[in-house]
C-alpha cells in the first residue's frame, strides 16, 4: 500500500478531499468549495500539531466568515469602492467590506472541479478547477479566465500552486493570493513571535485602501511593527498590514513561533507580498489564529499605475503563484 492516499470525503454537506500520510498521521482536507483548506495536521518531532485554524462545523464555512484559507482571485484583498480601470474602461465590482470596498475577489463560494487525484509513496495531491471567473457570471469583471490549485501533501508540508490561464481573447487584470490562518498550539497569538521577509509597509487610510504613489510604502528598521529585521512577539496590538520588498530571487519565509509549545509554522512563498492579520475583529474566535496570507500584489492594485503591467494577463497567458506550509521546532532565529 502506498504511504500517501487521496481520497473523497465530505464535511457535512460539502464534498471534500482527504489527503493523508500514513507514516506520520499528516493530513489536510481540502473542500471544493471555494477550494478552501479546512484543516492540515503536520507532525512535529514526535507529534502531530494542528496547523491551520479552518472553519470548524459545516454551520461556520455556510457563513464563509473570516474568508478563512480562502483562494482570493481574480484579486487579493481590496479594490477601492469596487472601481478599477482597465484598458481605458471603468468597472464597478461588488462593494462587499464594512467600508464599501470589493474585497477578496469571488472564488470562495463557487463550487470547484477536482481534474486529478492522486497518491503514492511520495506524495498525495489533488487538482481543482475552476471557470467561474468569466464575463457571463461577472459582467464587473468581462474576462474569463481558467484557475486551478493544486494541493499538494508530502514529507515535508502542504503546497499549493495557482495557475491562472487568460482564455479569452483580451488582456485581462488578474492577482491571486491565499487567505491562510496560521494556529499556534497553545491556543493564543499574543505570545508568539513573528518574523516576516519584508521591511516595507505598506500606509493605509481608514479604509484599508494604500495611499497613492510612494506615500505608500514605508520602510521600517526596528520599530514596532518591524517584523524583518528581527523577530518580535505580537503582543496584545491589532495588525491587518501588508508588507513588501524587493525581489531576492529565494522563496520568502514567513513564520509563527509559540514559545510554548516550541512550535514554529512556516509560509513559504515564491514571491510577492505577504499580509499578517490578527483576527482581532472576526465576529468570533478572534485573537485564536494569525492570518499570513501571501499574496501577488498589495491592496487596490488594479488602481496602481506602478502595476500596470504586473496585473497585466495577456490574452492566451499563463501564470503561476506558488507557497506552501511547513512546521518544526525553534523559532529558526539562526536562519
């Protein structure tokens, strides 16, 4: 028999794939909708630690709330009020956050295709589809392009590749990213450090939308919110910032450390931006988890002259945005 297995599950009424590692007790569990990562246990020395904090009951994920591990397509974060210009047009996607913005993109509720499944002594992977994203469904967002995560459960963690395909016949804005909360064992992120890869913030207004130009950036050295230059513990501050930097030609390391049970949780991004929140305004379970999402882009980016054409996906195109989770012990301060 196979170490790994992939296999169909169910999480209530919602269809789901299961993959496992039967040599250490690994395992995640992927739902097709929204291709949303439920759960991931990962072994740790001797142990099996719970990594992500997921929906926990059918009731939860009916509500989406928190857009916990969620797939953010055709855009990552916020649009500001939901306007965007493209190609010398103006476009109004779905205001959906308490300040009016278009927020998270509009994958997370449609109902994902699995087109491969697999598993043996290696590896255990399973890949989702998705077409909702087209001018039919989202005349806000007339382009149609062909999205697939593929979810991937070997030795050393859990991986997942987006692949953006541009199938239809313009140019088309497009940035992906993930919506991951990360669970330290001991119940509570306040005590456990951060370390990030980046050193520049991104400055917000009171809407969460960056500030225009190179008032947007700023770099920090050894403040409080500094997460780059050395490790810092969270404290009791509300976070939801996005960091950037340039690129280093190595995979960007981000990680939570709980000194109490000497548990170190890991994203590893190919590049981008990454996104830290605190969970400190969920309408439950808040302050339980720590949101790390990597992403493509910073907040508002289809408005950001700078990213013109980083948005840019040519008719015909591909891309990929690639990131994965992994657990050990210490909190790697030697890296």
């Amino acid at each position: 028999m196979p170490r790994f297995t992939a296999a169909p599950g169910a999480f209530g009424p919602y269809t789901t794939v299961r993959l496992n590692d039967l040599k250490t007790g690994a395992s995640a569990e992927i739902a097709l909708r929204g291709a949303t990562l439920l759960s991931l246990t990962l072994p740790v020395e001797d142990s099996l630690v719970n990594v992500i904090g997921g929906y926990q009951s059918p009731t939860e994920f009916d509500t989406l709330a928190g857009a916990r591990s969620a797939i953010l397509a055709p855009f990552s974060n916020r649009i500001e009020s939901g306007q965007y210009r493209f190609n010398d047009k103006n476009y109004c996607l779905p205001k959906r956050d308490k300040n009016d913005n278009a927020i998270h993109g509009f994958v997370t509720d449609c109902e994902w295709r699995i087109s491969h499944l697999s598993a043996d002594d290696t590896q255990a992977n399973v890949v989702l589809t998705t077409d909702e994203i087209n001018a039919q469904q989202h005349p806000e967002y007339p382009f149609n392009i062909h999205l697939e995560a593929t979810f991937r459960l070997t030795a050393e963690g859990l991986s997942l590749t987006l692949e953006a395909q541009n199938v239809g016949n313009s140019d088309a804005p497009f940035g992906c990213g993930w919506h991951p909360y990360l669970l330290p064992p001991s119940g509570n992120i306040d005590d456990c450090l951060v370390s990030l890869p980046h050193r520049c913030a991104i400055a917000v207004d009171s809407r969460l939308i960056p500030f225009p130009g190179e008032q947007a950036y700023v770099s920090l050295s050894d403040e409080t919110d500094d997460f780059c230059t050395k490790a810092k513990v969270i404290g009791p501050q509300n976070i939801d910032q996005c960091y950037t930097g340039p690129a280093t030609g190595e995979w960007l390391r981000s990680w939570l450390y709980d000194p109490v049970a000497d548990v170190r949780l890991e994203i590893q991004q190919e590049r981008g931006v990454v996104h830290i929140y605190t969970s400190h305004s969920l309408p439950t379970r808040q302050r339980e988890g720590l949101a790390v999402e990597p992403n493509e882009f910073i907040p508002n980016a289809f408005n950001r002259p700078e990213l013109a054409e980083d948005v840019r996906l040519e008719a015909g195109q591909q891309r990929v945005f690639r990131c994965r989770i992994v657990a050990g012990k210490g909190d790697n301060r030697g890296r």
